[in-house]
C-alpha cells in the first residue's frame, strides 16, 4: 500500500507526545468515564486467553495505555498474567505508575512493565505474546507505520494468539486537528479505512475473528473494531 506521506508533519511524533503530555490530565477526565465500550470488546478477547491457569502466564501488550485506567488495570487483576503497558506521553506513564503500583516494591511491580516510547520502535521476540491490545493508539501513527506494525504484531504473537485494536474508518494520509479537547492538544490520526485496514490485518497473516463499525460512545466518529487471531 503506498501513500501521500506529503501532508504528515516530519515532527508528527514529537507533536503527538508533546500534546498528551500538556493534556494529560483534560484527556483522562473527558476518556477514561466512557470506557465501557472498549471494556465490552476487551472481555470478549480475554475469554479466549487461559487467565485461569497460573502456570501459563500469558503476555499481554497493551499499545497506548495512557494513566493505565481502566484497562490496565484490568489486565492486573489477573493473577497469571504478565502486562507490558506502552504509551508515547511521558505525563501518562507516570499517571500511570501511580494509578497501578503502590512503589517499587509494590508485587505488581514483577508483572507489569511500563515503557515510554514510540510503539512503532518496540521489538519483541517472535512468538512470545498472546494478547496485542491497540485501544485509539494505532490510528495516530502514519499509515504506512500502521501496516508494518501489524506485520510486527503477527510475528510477536504465539499461534493462537489475539490482536484487539481499533482503526479509522476513513482512508487518510493524514486527519489533524490544531486544538483537539485543549487548544494546545494538537491532534494527528491516519488510517486504511475499513476495507483497506482489514486487507492489511490479513497481508500480516492474521486471521480476522471478528470486525465491526461502531459509533463511538465519547463523540460521534465511528471506529472499526478487529479482533484478530495468528
């Protein structure tokens, strides 16, 4: 798939980050209290994990994990589990560490790992994660980035292993808003739209379990939900 990249700012990343940093706080109020649908579509993924059995130890990814609320949190109330938690804004991982770890020497600590980062630049062994979780973060990298991220994310996955994420239902190089929540969150989003997203997901090698488009339930943008299977 080839695009205009022409309109995508060269800093486009470093803006990102420096907006979520200055907003942190306006963007947790507005987003964390309607957060019931993606909790819907993260209790129908995490069926299909074996959370139950302690001797697994399943590895979740959760890409854009902003203050860690609620999902993270969620994924921490399974025992078994392992979480890595990515996020670009530095204002958010630490929300985030305090939100989820009473202190270093919290036992959390031994199951969670928070990282700050650019998710395209993450590297995990191949086939060592059972669970990819991409709730309004993959959009907001170029488009381009987000087809080589999934072909990432299908080697990263053991056999059998989930990908849940959403995506734009709009193919765009490039969608900016200059005063997103806050005038100084200055917001950037792409996306394949719907066919051309799901051709993607599948060109990685992931099996598509399920897709659909809902409206979402902060605003009135439509998003494509996928959960995907290696």
């Amino acid at each position: 798939m080839a695009g205009n990249t022409s309109q995508i700012p060269a800093d486009v990343k470093e803006r990102i980050k420096s907006s979520y940093d200055a907003i942190a706080t306006e963007y947790n109020e507005w987003t964390v209290p309607h957060s019931a649908q993606r909790m819907q579509y993260l209790a129908t993924v995490l069926e299909k994990l074996p959370l139950s059995d302690p001797s697994l130890q399943p590895k979740i990814l959760e890409l854009g994990c902003g203050c860690g609320l609620p999902v993270t949190k969620k994924l921490m109330s399974y025992p078994a589990a392992t979480v890595i938690a990515n996020d670009l804004s530095s204002a958010q991982i630490a929300i985030a560490r305090k939100n989820l770890l009473d202190g270093p020497d919290d036992e959390n600590a031994k199951r969670l790992t928070l990282i700050e980062g650019d998710m395209f630049s993450l590297a995990f062994p191949d086939d060592s994660l059972d669970l990819v979780l991409g709730f309004y973060s993959i959009i907001h990298l170029p488009r381009v980035e987000q087809t080589a991220l999934l072909e990432k994310i299908a080697r990263w996955l053991k056999p059998d292993g989930y990908l849940l994420a959403n995506f734009s239902t709009v193919a765009a190089d490039a969608s900016i808003n200059k005063a997103w929540i806050e005038d100084k969150g200055w917001m950037f989003w792409s996306g394949w739209g719907v066919d051309g997203t799901l051709e993607a997901i599948k060109t990685a090698g992931l099996e598509v379990v399920s897709s659909e488009v809902a409206k979402d339930t902060v605003d009135d943008s439509s998003f494509l939900w996928v959960i995907a299977k290696r």
